[in-house]
C-alpha cells in the first residue's frame, strides 16, 4: 500500500507539476517511511494489537461445530455442508460465499454409473487478471461411509432436493424462507456475504470458544485443514493441490505450530534419543557380560571370541590358545 501511494504521488506530480522527484530517496519521505516502520515493530510487539491469522480449530471443537445443527431444517442443512465442505475442500474465507451449483459435478464410471464422488472445480477470479479459468486439479466431495451423518455427498443431494425447481439463482447457498414448514425450503436469492463471513465465528461462540481471544473466521477451516493434513506426514507439494496455490511458499502462514503439533515434534526427538541410549546400553551390558564370561575360565576375551567361533558338531575346538590351570588340594 505504501509504494503504491508513492508511484501513485509520484505520477501525480509529474502529470500535474511537471516535477519530477523520487519519494523512495526523497529525505523527508525517508524519514516517515522509517517512522512508519518504527511504529509497525512497536505493534508486534504488543500482543493485544498484533495481527493474529485464522486460529486453528481442535479436532474436538470441529466436531462438535458439526453436531449442533439439524440437517432437518434450512439454515442447520446449509451450515452443516458449508462446514464439512469449508474443511474438506480447504476453502478460502469467501469461497464458500462464491460457490455456485456449475461448480459441483457428479463423477461417473465407464458405465455411466455414479462413483459416489462430486468433482468441485470452481472459477477463481483472485489471481486470474486475464480472464476466468478453472482450477488445474479438480477437489472432490468424497462419500463418508464411517460417518453417515457427516457425509458431504449426502448432504449435497439433500440440498439440491430441498431446493426446489423454482430456485434460479445458481448460487449454493440460499436464504432460508421464514415459513418453509409450509412452502418452500429457501428463497429464490442467495444469503448475503457478509452474513455468510460469521458463520464459523457464530458456531465457535455456540460450543464455547472464546473468540475474544481465538480468531475464528471461515478461514479458519482452511487452516485447520492444512494443519491437519501436515501433522499427518502429507508433503507441501500435496497440499498445494489440495489448496490451490501455485507455490509451497504460500502454504507456510497456514502450518501454525499448535500443541498437538509441538507435543508430536518433541516426542519424535525424545523417541530418538532414548533409542540411542537403548543402543549403547545394550552394548555396554553385552561388553561386560562378555567380560564376566571369560574371567570365570581365566581366559581373556579375545580368545573367548575364538572359542565361540569354532563351535561345531564334533565338540569345541581351541585354537591358539593359553591355558593357566592352578589345582589347589
């Protein structure tokens, strides 16, 4: 924002004034730039007004966020999907605003039989400047056969049902009607955006997350996606795929280091050192063992080691080696 005020002050005065100057190496520019950067690190260091990222939902509080809605009513049916596809899907903040029916597509088989998985392609514009284009790997919505009750592709055919065919707007998700208990399920408009932008903050607040001090936004879901998916071993060039983005750079903001996350890295560690401890105490305990072995007969260790090596069928052979046998009557 910065810079782009200083080319833009720059051309101004240019077009204007005919001056022409640099506010880059301009000394007084210079000097609030730096009164500006001095302010910013003042900023981070104070925790209450530093910016904080999308926080990262634990598995339990995303669990319970799924359960207490009613997929039996309009608005616990929309909020119920757009969580499971917010995570799933690794959605943006807005992305689920955005969301259109086109983008979804049933996958079939070589038998034109449906294969239970829903294609997701959507048409980003954030980074398109030279036109609409889709995505170049399609995301599905894949069926949850070990939880039925969470089962996007489920969930999706209900909505579409429950749509209606006097629905034309090609939006995913609609407004619900205040009298669906008699007429239709949802109105012919979409919900609005900015409503849509506090859902995840709405359903944190209702199973007790402090979102005063957690930030919780729709993005959130994406993070937790992310997060998860790394704890799990999955590489970075995986998860671009799964996000989006052209790069692995992008993905580095979303591997927030929670708990769970530190508590696995360090157990890692402990894991390796006490494998190496176990290692050199097992050898230490076979050297003496050893050593206790051969004093017992008077013999020195190495040639313990002989005897050992030439056992065979026919009885043990010695080979090279000095006996100091004492009788005492």
């Amino acid at each position: 924002m910065w810079n782009s005020t200083a080319k833009q002050l720059k051309f101004f005065f240019f077009e204007n004034y005919q001056v022409k100057f640099d506010p880059f190496n301009d000394v007084e520019f210079k000097c609030a730039r730096a009164a500006r950067d001095a302010k910013r690190r003042e900023l981070q260091r104070d925790p209450e007004k530093r910016k904080k990222s999308a926080a990262v939902l634990r598995g339990e509080d995303y669990k319970e966020i799924l359960n207490i809605w009613d997929e039996d009513t309009p608005n616990g049916l929309q909020k119920k999907i757009f969580y499971i596809a917010s995570h799933e899907l690794a959605w943006r903040g807005g992305e689920g605003a955005a969301a259109k029916i086109e983008h979804f597509t049933k996958e079939f088989d070589t038998k034109n039989n449906f294969t239970g998985r829903i294609e997701y392609n959507p048409i980003f514009t954030k980074t398109t400047q030279g036109g609409s284009k889709k995505l170049s790997d399609s995301k599905w919505l894949i069926k949850n056969t070990q939880n039925p009750e969470v089962c996007p592709v489920r969930l999706f055919h209900k909505l579409i049902e429950k749509r209606g065919n006097s629905i034309q707007v090609d939006r995913l998700f609609l407004t619900p009607n205040p009298n669906w208990t008699s007429s239709n399920w949802f109105k012919n408009c979409p919900v609005g955006r900015n409503t849509m932008s506090t859902w995840f903050k709405e359903a944190a607040t209702k199973v007790g997350i402090d979102t005063k001090k957690v930030k919780i936004t729709n993005h959130s879901a994406r993070a937790t996606a992310v997060s998860n998916l790394a704890k799990k071993g999955v590489s970075e060039q995986q998860l671009i795929k799964i996000t989006g983005h052209s790069n692995s750079q992008s993905i580095k903001p979303y591997l927030q280091m929670d708990t769970e996350h530190h508590h696995n890295v360090v157990n890692a560690m402990r894991s390796e050192i006490k494998s190496v401890e176990k290692g050199e105490q097992s050898t230490a305990s076979s050297e003496a063992s050893t050593s206790r072995s051969t004093s017992s007969i008077g013999l020195e260790p190495e040639f313990h080691k002989q005897i050992s090596n030439n056992n065979n069928s026919n009885g043990i052979v010695y080979n090279n080696c000095i006996f100091n046998i004492t009788n005492h009557y």
